[in-house]
C-alpha cells in the first residue's frame, strides 16, 4: 500500500513573500523574474532575513523558513514593494503538509463526520433540481460511495471492508493514477478504475458545482462549500498517512461506525514489523490498533497482531456494558477471518480500562511527533 500526498494542491496566499523595503537597499528585480534566495535566519514573528541577488533583505512570511535552507522564487510584484512568490520545492511542499496537519489535528473527526452528513445531503429527494444538474447517477454514485464508508452491522459480513474503505475513500488515488498512465495496454480501463473513489468524485461534482454557483444558485453554493472542504479534509488524511507511512512505517485510518441505537469512530492505526506495508519481508509482524469511541460504549480498543496467517486479537473495554454489547459479534468476526484463511490463535473481549487509556495516549504521542524531525511545532 502506497499513499501519496496531493499531487495536485491550490496556491496557497500565504505562499508569498513581502520585501516593504524599510530603509534597506533592495536588488534590481523584474517582474516574472525567477531567482534563488537563501534563508540567514529563521522565520519569526512573521518576518525572515534572506540573501537575494547579493542584497539583505528582511521580508514578511507565513511560510516556515529555516536557517541555511535554499529557494526559488518567482518576481509577483516589483512596486510599490516587492512580492515574491514561493515555488514549489521542499520548503513550500513542508508548508503545504503543515497546513493538512493543523487541518487533522484542529478537527480530528472531521473525516467521519462529512461521511455521514455527506449520505443526507446527497440523498436524492433532498438534492431535488440539483440531481439532474449534477448528474442523476453521479450524485448516486457519490451517495453509495459515502454510504459504503460507514462501518455497519451489515459490515461484519465484509471481511474486506477495511481493503475496500481505503480504496473507496481516494487513499490511493494518485499512486493508482501513477501506476495506470505507466500502461500501454488497458491504461484507460484502470485510469477508470483509479478515479472509482470518493475523492474522484467530490473533485468531478465540485466541477459541475462551479456554474450553477457562478449563476447565483443559492444550493448549489451550500453544496460546493460542502464538498470543498470534505475534499480538504481527505488531502488532510492522505498527508497525514503519507507521513506516518514515510516516518514510521505506519498508517492511521478514521472510520464512522453506526450501530442501531449507537454511532461513534474507529481510529484504526497500523503499523509495520520486519515487514514493509506490501508484506514483503518475511517473518514482519504487522499490529493493527483499533480505537472505537461509541456515544454510548465509551473507549474501546482492539489490537490484533498477525503474522503471516496466524492472527490474535484482544479487545479492551472500559466496562462489562461495552464487553456484553461486543462479545455477540465475535463468532460471526471470527468465523469470517477464518473463511479468509487466518489461523485465529485467540480472539476475545476483556474489561482493562487501564490499558483502553495507555493505548490512546500512546498513539497521540506518536501523532505528536510527526513534524519533529523538521522542528516544526505546529501542534503547540
């Protein structure tokens, strides 16, 4: 499994740098002019002082910039103060991943949140007019797809709901798309089959979105804003599993969960042993770490290790309620997992609210420390 950041990310306004010129020489720039600058200090307060064109000059910027790093700007503006427009490179691309970082930390159930209000809002009586104009079956579509996301009753009998979700979710969208264009034969079959995701599709109706807004349609605004910032939320999760994946050999996934009477959040963390994430060292434990939080079962914890067919999963609850609301639905999950050919060496359920605390804490402390090796303390 590889996830890849956005490949395709807006501007960001902040990506510019403001030289005012506050009584200091400035270089003879001119407009569209691309050249290297080097930071001489690090950005604080919103200001950092660079070396361009063998001038010294103190700029004003949201980017973080760090001592010693080189990069390419491009002239925006030459009067009456000089703007610079950052290019892409390391330092902006570290910018932009921030940015998704603060996004998931700032509303960390944000991602099951547009899934089941997304299921509503893209329920065909209440889209009404805008159905057609969307696109009857592409709206479907994208219900369906939210629908599918939802970790139900109904999903016990999907051992492959988990495989399916990050497929489904546009996780893999673009190393999908990578892969596809590298074809000769069939490339426009699994293009197709790479864009099948709810991510593809959010991007395609934000397209047809874009005209009826533009036309004064008071709906379809709602909509697009809508959609616009679920679209921000998944890039949020792509960054965030890109640097887990890359860090770590981890990866950390958000699924609703929506039982009769009872709805809540599964992070779903999983990690790596000897192994890569294709499973292609021999003897690689991998330890998949569940955390449910249900309204009205509280903290749950299932963690499962599997290592090659041999599974064992022990799931920890804060209270005999949570245990005998759970312990039903373990034969019909074991008897799935075996149907897929696991060895199940031990599944069951067990009261440790102890443990359901410790096990919490310790994968925020490992979301913590996503941005420490760049000494980005964004999360303070």
């Amino acid at each position: 499994m590889k996830i890849l950041p956005a490949a395709l990310l807006p501007p960001r306004s902040d990506s510019l740098l403001h030289i005012p010129g506050r009584g200091e020489p400035l270089p003879l720039l001119s407009a569209g002019e691309e050249v290297k600058a080097y930071v001489l200090e690090d950005a604080r307060s919103g200001r950092v002082r660079i070396s361009l064109k063998n001038s010294i000059v103190t700029a004003d910027s949201k980017v973080p910039l760090a001592k010693g790093e080189t990069i390419v700007v491009r002239v925006a503006q030459t009067h009456p103060a000089i703007i610079l427009r950052l290019l892409p490179g390391p330092v902006a691309e570290r910018g932009r991943l921030a940015d998704h970082l603060r996004l998931f930390h700032a509303h960390p159930e944000a991602l099951s949140d547009l899934l089941m209000e997304g299921v509503d809002r893209f329920d065909p009586d209440k889209l009404g007019d805008l159905a057609a104009r969307l696109g009857a079956d592409d709206a479907k579509n994208v219900q369906n797809l939210l629908k599918s996301l939802i970790f139900s009753r109904d999903s016990l009998k999907n051992p492959l709901f988990f495989r399916e979700y990050v497929h489904a979710l546009g996780y893999l969208m673009e190393h999908k798309l990578g892969e596809a264009l590298k074809r000769v034969l069939g490339r426009a079959a699994h293009v197709d089959e790479a864009l099948n995701n709810l991510k593809a599709s959010f991007t395609k109706i934000s397209g047809r979105l874009q005209p009826l807004v533009e036309a004064g349609g008071a709906e379809a605004e709602r909509l697009a804003g809508f959609v616009r910032s679920s679209l921000q939320v998944i890039d949020s999760h792509q960054v965030v599993n890109y640097l887990f994946q890359e860090d770590k050999n981890a990866y950390l996934f958000q699924v609703p969960l929506l039982f009769p009477g009872k709805k809540g959040t599964a992070e779903i963390f999983i990690r790596f042993g000897d192994g890569d994430s294709r499973g292609e060292t021999r003897g690689g434990v991998k330890t998949l770490l569940f955390l449910l939080t249900m309204d009205a079962l509280g903290e749950i914890v299932a963690e499962a290790k599997v290592e090659g067919k041999r599974m064992g999963c022990v799931l920890r609850c804060e209270d005999e309620r949570s245990r005998d609301f759970i312990h039903p639905l373990l034969g019909e999950l074991g008897g799935k997992l075996v149907a897929l050919g696991y060895d199940m060496e031990s599944l069951e359920c067990v009261v440790n609210r102890k443990d359901t605390a410790e096990m919490k804490d310790s994968l925020h402390r490992e979301f913590q420390t996503l941005f420490a090796p760049e000494g980005l303390h964004i999360l303070a």
